[in-house]
C-alpha cells in the first residue's frame, strides 16, 4: 500500500567517530537553498540540524586532539589509500549527495550531479597528495659546512575549518581534504545555511577507514561555535573561509592569543584548479642538521 509514514531523516553531528545530539539539546530549521524557489513555492523545509554549543565545540577540540597521534604517525601513503576509500564511498552515495546538494543550493539535479562529481574527483586529487607534498615544500638545503641540511613539512596540529557557506559540498571538501591529506586533524563548522551535505559527509567517514576524531563536524550558528575554537588553546590552526570580514577580524584576534596559524577568507572559485596552496595552508617546517664526515676516535660515519 502507497499509505505509509514518511520516515524523516535525523541530522546529528559528528564527533569523536560518533554520532552525538547537541549537547544543549537545539536545533534549527533548515531550508532551501534560494529565496526564489521558496517564493515559487518550491522551497521549504528540510530537516531540523543540530544547534551546536560552546560544549560540543570543546568535545571536538578533546576528540580532534586525541586522534592526532595516531593520524599524524600514519606513513603519507597509508592516510592516502584511507582517503582514497572515502572517495569510493561518497561515489556509492552519490545519489543522495546529489538530492542534498540540489535540496541546500538550489540547483537543478543535473548541476547538483556536477557538482558531487567534481568533489569527489577533488577528494581524490587531495588523496593522491599526501606522499608527494613533502617533495615539494622539503628538500635538501645547501650549506657552507660539513652538514646536511634537511628540511621535512610536518602537520600543525588540530585545525579548526569554518566551511564555505555557499557551497554545501564542492567547497566543504576543497576546504577539509587538505587539512587531514597532510595529517593534521579537523573541527568543521558547516555552512550555517546549508550543512546538510556536511552532516552526511560525517555518515560516510564513520563508515570508512578515517579513525574518530579526525574529521569532526558541527553545525550550528557559525560565529557562536568558532568564537569558543579560536580561542582554544589546543587548536593550532583555523581556516576563516566560511567567515564574514567581521567575524573573521574577530577571530583572528582571539587566535592571536596562542599564536594559531590563520588562513584568511577570501573569495574563492572552488571549480578552479586548487593548486597546492591549501596543502601547505597548515603544515610546519622542521629542519635537521646532520654531520657529515668522521667523527670521533672510531672514525665512523654519521
């Protein structure tokens, strides 16, 4: 029989490998993506999103960080062939991506195809990175001594993302793929608008190889969720994309206080080449020395 309840899909979020309500028990209505279609009478609701708190912030923060170790020591070409199987689980999804992000942006389903393709093509492209981006951001440095000199890119640390509010899903995964292809662990904050997508990306990596706590994703009020991360003492980056120039000058001061790396929003094609910029956004550079020659009685080698 046709007459069946329509069983409504429950948006949680994502932290720590699981799926936790927000802690203060809110959510929010989520609409359509344009206006225009909501005054044709083609918008309208979606789905309640999880409200986050200054609390399921800092569980992030606690759950980002603990995942670190682990992430960090995987060799570049092991976080590779991990990334590599959420590109294969996102392809099995792709229908529901493709309804979530013609439902959020408000694209025809053929664009909204588009668009899910090209993110998983750029997930792959990030995927393929990880054991190559230390040939072109390190390297042998010369010297006037009897020394080597090499310098290896090694991960900042925990990254708080805030995600581009426009683009659901192209642009979420052109900011979050760069940070964790070069071991860094993340805290999103989706886009307020429109963090559909970015909730079911986080039902794909709790199913994929991506350990918990790698990739936490929150949705909520943008300014009141990334007030608390860039404050946090235990978060040594933040990517300002999804930022307004207010808050973004609001949260750069509070960064300030520990020294976090900032990377600055600012307009952004996200169907244009992305180069390697983003890769090298969060990565530190440590430098060696290392004798060369003889040394002591034994006359070994170093």
């Amino acid at each position: 029989m046709s007459d069946r309840l329509n069983v409504l899909k429950t948006y949680k979020l994502y932290v720590g490998g699981a799926f936790p309500r927000s802690e203060s028990g809110r959510v929010y209505e989520v609409t359509t993506g344009t206006s225009a279609a909501a005054a044709a009478g083609k918008g309208g609701w979606l789905a309640n999103a999880p409200l986050s708190s200054r609390k399921d912030a800092r569980d992030a923060v606690v759950a980002a960080r603990k995942a670190f170790g682990r992430w960090s020591g995987a060799t570049a070409y092991n976080r590779g062939q991990v990334l590599y199987r959420v590109a294969e689980m996102l392809e099995g999804r792709r229908s529901q991506f493709v309804r979530e992000v013609a439902d959020a942006e408000g694209l025809s389903k053929p664009k909204a195809a588009a668009v899910v393709d090209a993110a998983v093509d750029r997930w792959v492209w990030y995927a393929g990175w990880t054991d190559k981006i230390a040939q072109i951001a390190g390297g042998a440095n010369p010297v006037a001594g009897p020394f080597f000199n090499l310098s290896t890119p090694e991960p900042t640390g925990v990254v708080t993302v805030l995600a581009p509010q426009d683009s659901s899903f192209l642009g979420l995964v052109s900011v979050i793929a760069p940070v964790i292809a070069t071991g860094n662990t993340a805290v999103v904050v989706a886009s307020e608008r429109r963090p559909l997508p970015a909730l079911s990306l986080g039902e794909v990596l709790a199913t994929s190889d991506v350990p918990g706590g790698v990739v936490n994703i929150l949705s909520g009020r943008t300014a009141e969720i990334a007030a608390p991360l860039a404050a946090h003492q235990d978060v040594n980056g933040i990517d300002l994309t999804g930022a307004d120039e207010a808050l973004a000058k609001e949260l750069e001061i509070a960064a300030a206080d520990n020294l976090k790396r900032v990377r600055r929003p600012k307009s952004e094609d996200w169907s244009a080449d992305q180069g390697t910029r983003r890769l090298t956004a969060f990565l530190e550079t440590k430098t060696v020395w290392h004798p060369t020659g003889s040394l002591g009685a034994s006359g070994s080698a170093y």
